[in-house]
C-alpha cells in the first residue's frame, strides 16, 4: 500500500474515532477538572518544598527562633494536604472519566465495526478470512483505548504542564527558561519526525500480525485436512518461514522505537547536566537560594517526564493507528450489496418469481455464468434445478437470496425487483437450506429457532420431528441445550442438515430454496426427509437444486442448466422423452450407479 494511502487511512481513521469519542463530551470535561486539579497541586507543590527547604537553611543558623520548627511543621502538613488532598482526588476524578468515556466508546465502535461488517456481501466473506477480520474488529477498538489514554492522561497532561512550568522557569531565571523551551520544541519535533518514519515500519508489522493470525485461523479450521493430507509437517515449515518474517518485522519496529528511547536518552541526560551547571553558576553569588535548586529540579523532572511521555505517546498513537487502519479500509469499502433508498418492505402473496434476461459474472466481466437467462414461475410450483457441475445451478438460487447482485436484467418476486426491496424483507420470505449447512457454536435448540427468534419450544420440537432429527437430539443427554461445536463439527454431516432443514420448516416462508438439501443424509434419512419435504412444499414456491434425480422427479417442472442457460424444460415424464437428452442421460446413469452399488467389490 503507498504511503499516500496509508497517511490517508490514518486521518480516516482518525475522523470515525472522533465521530463517536465527541458523543461523550462531558467525560472529556470531568477529566479535565480532575487534571487541572492534580496538576495545580503538582505545580504548587515545589514551591512549598522550596520554602521548606530555605526554612530548614535559615534553621541552621537561627535555631534559637521558638517559632521557626512550628512554622516547618506546618509547611510540612501543607504539602501533605497538597499532596493526597488535590493530586490524589485529581487523579481518581481524571481515571474514573477517562474509564467512563473510553469503555463507552470503544463499545459504540466494536458495534459499529460488527454491524458494517455484517452487511458486507457473500462475497465479502469468501474472499477474507475469519480469523484476520476477528482481529481486524479487535484492534480497531483497542486502538482506541491506546490514543484515549495517549490523548487524555499523557498528552493532554503534558500540555497543561508544560506552558505553566516554563512560564515559571521564565519567571525565576530567563536563560534557564530558555533553554527548556529551546530543548522541548526540538525534542517534540523530533519524535513526531521519528514517529511518521516509523509508521511505514508499523503498518508493515501490522499487516504480517494479520497475515499470521489468518494462516493460524486458516489451518485450525482445516485441521483434518492437515491429518488426513500428511499436511502437519509442511504447514509447520511454512508457518516457520511466516513466523521469521513476522519476527524480523517486529524486531525491525520494537529497535526503531529502542534507538529513539536512546537519543531521546542521551538528550534528557545533557539537559540536566546543563541545567544543574548553570543553576549553580547563579547559586554562587546568590542569584539562586537551595530551596530555587528543589524547585528546579523538581520542574526539571515533570518536563522531561513529560516531554518523553510526548514521544512515547505519539509513537504509541501511531502504532495504534497501523493496526487500525487494517479495520478501517473494510469500514471505508462501500458495501457491495445495498438496500435502495426507498427502502420497500417484499410484499409476498404468491411467490412467483421471475428471471428478466440475467446475465450473471463472478468478476467483472471474466468468468460469467449465467447468459440471458429467463425463467418464470407461478404460485405453488415447484421447479427443479439439474444439469453438469458449473452451469450455474447454485448460482441461481443466490441470485434469488440477492447474495450476489446481477451483472444486468432483473429478479423479480410477485412482481417487486428484489433490488429495490431490503434485503432483510427478503430474506425473511425465503426459507434457504445450503449445500454446506453450518451451524452456529449455540445449542440445537438456538440452531433451530434461528429462522424465527419467537417461536416457542413446542413449535421448535415440532418443526424438529417433521426434519427427523427430533430422534437424534433425543439421545444427546443434553437434548435439545447441546452445544454443537464450532460450526456444528460435533454432528455428523446429515445431522447438520438435518437441522438446518428444521430450521427452514420452522420458518414457515412462503419461498422454500433447496441446494442440494438432502447430499448429506443416508438413503433411510433421505426417505424420512423427502416426506416431511413433499409437505413442508405444499403452498409454496420451491426452487430446488439437486443432484440425486430421484429427489425432484416429482417436481411440478424441472430444467436442465447447462452453460448458464436452460437447455431442456418439462417434468419427469417429458424429459425422459427427449432421445439423447441430458436429463434422460444424466438418469440412466444414476440408475445404472445404484443398481452397481449393490454389487460388493473384493480385494
């Protein structure tokens, strides 16, 4: 990525943190009392060790004075009560604000990055991984917490510090009040120099972070493909190599930062020493008293301190701001599918969808699968969807969802363009059961109730005994409160879809769309599965996509898809008059692998 886009992304991120942090202003108010407060007493404070101090001298020599130890004493409870009075009550004042304001922000964020996260597209999430977006999300809000706490207790405390005490400095000696100004400009100048040098370094150190935690989430999740392809020892070598580069750029940032420590180091060890010589030189013919050397050692240790904690604030600040910007670039990607403004509610009374010419490609213009395709249906029907792997079969059925949005030509259901209806109105008429059924790492009973939130546990239960999986998670000591695993690995691959056909009836949508949804199940399940099916159809549109023939020879019409286009149409019965025709092929041949299933092959 440039650094142009990178000096970009900073000042964007930097635009959305504030756009939620300025929400809560009047905790940014409480904190400043609360610092004002601690730094009056801090500033006040080395005055009364310099009186203590010339009281404690002049003692030596006018100990006969009755009144001068009550006067000592005094001032000693003086900077006591300074001390826990305003500096501590300052300090809890300032913490508690800065706690209130930071963790109230940082949940706006973590909830603003998941909902724009979210409405990301299909594709969104099979071009990313997991794991890295995880992260991504994490490290927005944490950077956050990291520039609160830099901005407000570090930053905004030097500030407040630092004008006042060179102006005190000023006031006591002009030239020593020179050179901490001289020092203090070149010394912030300085680190904010380093600081953006630094930055290229951070991002690219950042952007391996990511890289290993999506190789770490990526093989995880396929760990049985690791075991099962003899993958283990050569995904351990190649996460080594990812781990040096990793390594290298991290050393490559945390030596940067250590050879800024040091210069600044070096710098903070010459101002003292100057200082010191100087005050010392004024000390001697009496310019300065002992109690001024308290004082100005005292304001000589705030202003270092604090001037360091400026560098190390804007080099936190910054990379914080590389490991942000990762999560910014999603939240400043436009959502590739979106609701039209007039956002209309689908108003379903038929189900009767209908392909408008659609042409349909995966990227740009390359590697299109759909042609000018049309295709309409009526209330109730049924239609089934077969042809060769690649002819867009699947392709059809995430079109209707509006997972994807067609190159050109238009879908329509009763009438309504899907695209200018909410997406969540859509997809609330539409009962979807995938290939792959994945289930969230929640119990079954959540599992199921997914499709519809309200629904009681007697209506769950139900809808699980039309799906026959009432029988398995009978036998699970937990039942129905199982945790399934992290997408459902617990339950076998029927099991899975099984639920995820439950779930689908419980959601009662007048739009049913199958995908394949009985690949998973046995010849017994696929029976029980079928019947529940053939009523859970009833009423309603059904699109249904399937490679056992056997499933949608009953189908009100079936179409053959090959290349995107449809190619041959009719039921069971008039595709099997087609001599030569690809359904008629495509069920001889499945005939023929039943009947030679029941042959036994011996070694």
């Amino acid at each position: 990525m440039p650094s142009t886009e990178r000096k970009s992304l900073t000042k964007e991120t930097l635009k959305i943190y504030w756009q939620y942090a300025r929400v809560y202003w009047r905790w940014l108010i409480v904190c400043a009392i609360g610092m004002i407060t601690l730094i009056s007493c801090d500033l006040i404070l080395p005055f009364i060790y310099k009186k203590l101090f010339d009281l404690l001298t002049f003692y030596m020599s006018h100990k006969s004075d009755p009144h001068m130890m009550e006067t000592i004493h005094s001032t000693i409870w003086t900077i006591v009560g300074v001390g826990i009075v305003g500096s501590w009550t300052g300090w809890r004042i300032c913490m508690y604000a800065v706690s209130n304001f930071e963790s109230r922000v940082m949940a706006d964020l973590s909830n603003y990055c998941f909902e724009y996260l979210h409405k990301h597209s299909y594709k969104f999430f099979t071009d990313n991984f997991a794991g890295s977006l995880v992260k991504r999300v994490n490290r927005f809000s944490a950077g956050f917490e990291i520039i609160g706490d830099q901005c407000t207790i570090q930053l905004g405390q030097v500030i407040l510090r630092i004008i006042p005490i060179i102006v005190i400095l000023f006031w006591r000696n002009t030239k020593l009040g020179s050179v901490f100004i001289v020092w203090t400009i070149t010394f912030t100048i300085f680190n904010i120099v380093w600081s953006k040098f630094k930055l290229k370094i951070d991002l690219y150190r950042a952007e391996m972070d990511t890289k290993v935690t999506a190789r770490l989430s990526d093989t995880i999740s396929n760990n049985i493909n690791l075991k099962l392809f003899a993958g283990v020892d050569r995904e351990i070598d190649d996460f080594k190599v990812l781990i040096e580069e990793h390594r290298r750029a991290r050393y490559k940032s945390w030596i940067t930062g250590e050879w800024s420590m040091s210069i600044q180091g070096f710098a903070v060890r010459i101002l003292e020493g100057v200082v010191i010589w100087k005050a010392t030189d004024y000390w001697l013919p009496g310019y300065l008293t002992v109690g001024d050397f308290i004082l100005l050692r005292s304001y000589l240790y705030q202003l270092v301190d604090r001037v360091q904690e400026v560098g190390q604030s804007i080099r936190k600040i910054y990379e914080s701001m590389a490991d942000a910007n990762e999560m910014t670039e999603i939240l400043l990607t436009p959502h590739e599918i979106q609701d039209a403004p007039s956002e209309e509610l689908l108003n379903v009374t038929e189900g009767k969808i209908t392909f408008q010419n659609v042409s349909f490609c995966y990227s740009g213009n390359t590697n299109c699968v759909l042609n000018n395709f049309n295709l309409q249906t009526t209330h109730g029907e049924r239609i089934g969807v077969v042809g060769p792997s690649g002819g867009g079969k699947s392709t059809i059925l995430k079109l209707v969802a509006r997972l994807y949005d067609v190159t050109s030509g238009n879908i329509f259901i009763d009438d309504q363009d899907i695209t200018q209806v909410t997406q969540s109105s859509l997809h609330r008429n539409i009962a979807y059961v995938p290939q792959e059924s994945i289930l969230f790492h929640r119990t079954l009973m959540e599992n199921i109730r997914y499709s519809r939130p309200h629904a009681t546990n007697e209506e769950v239960i139900h809808a699980s005994r039309l799906a026959h999986c009432h029988e398995f998670i009978s036998k699970f000591p937990l039942g129905y409160n199982t945790l399934v695993g992290e997408r459902g690995i617990k339950l076998s691959g029927g099991e899975r879809q099984r639920v995820a056909i439950a779930r689908a009836i419980l959601m009662d949508a007048p739009i049913l769309i199958l995908d394949e949804a009985t690949s998973s199940l046995d010849s017994e399940s696929e029976m029980y599965i079928q019947d529940s099916l053939s009523k859970l159809m009833i009423g309603r549109t059904v699109i249904a996509v399937a490679h056992r023939l056997s499933t949608i020879r009953k189908m009100d019409r079936i179409i053959v898809i090959k290349d995107g286009e449809i190619i041959e149409e009719g039921n069971h019965n008039i595709l099997m008059e087609i001599e030569n025709g690809v359904y008629q092929k495509l069920w001889n041949l499945q005939s023929l692998d039943e009947e030679h299933s029941h042959i036994e092959y011996l070694p």
